[in-house]
C-alpha cells in the first residue's frame, strides 16, 4: 500500500510498533526494511525525509488486521 503525507512520525511508528506481523517499508530501489525493528526505522526515516514529513512511502503489512490498523492511521491520524 502506498502511504502519503505522513506529518506525525512518532505516532506512524507507534502504529508500527502496534502491529502484530512484519511491517515492510519498499525503498525506492527495491529493497525491503523491517519497521518493526527501530535500527531500521531510523536508518530509513533519516534516509527518506529531512522536513519532518513523509511525502510517500509504499508499506507492505503481512497481516489483514494490520492492513486496516495502518489504513485506520492514515484515515484518521490514530
């Protein structure tokens, strides 16, 4: 899924954290990071915005519920 205009990292990751399976960010060669381990999100995140916002990232859940908990953030910013 593709995710845009994410402005509360904290609260996108702490959406990661919540979710049950593996969470994958896609950088923009290819490659695959997990997000649920904090190396990877600080590594990636430093990587991909400076401005202190996310323009768009292209997340893979594993698990539906996790699916509709990123889906539910995105919508409403919980």
């Amino acid at each position: 899924m593709k995710v845009q205009n994410i402005t509360d990292i904290d609260a996108f990751f702490k959406a990661v954290d919540e979710c049950k399976g593996r969470v994958e960010l896609v950088t923009g060669e290819g490659d695959r990071l997990n997000l649920k381990s904090k190396l990877s999100q600080y590594v990636s995140m430093a990587n991909i915005f400076s401005n202190g916002e996310i323009p768009e990232l292209e997340i893979i859940a594993y698990e539906k519920e996790d699916t509709d908990r990123l889906i539910h953030f995105m919508m409403d910013g919980e």
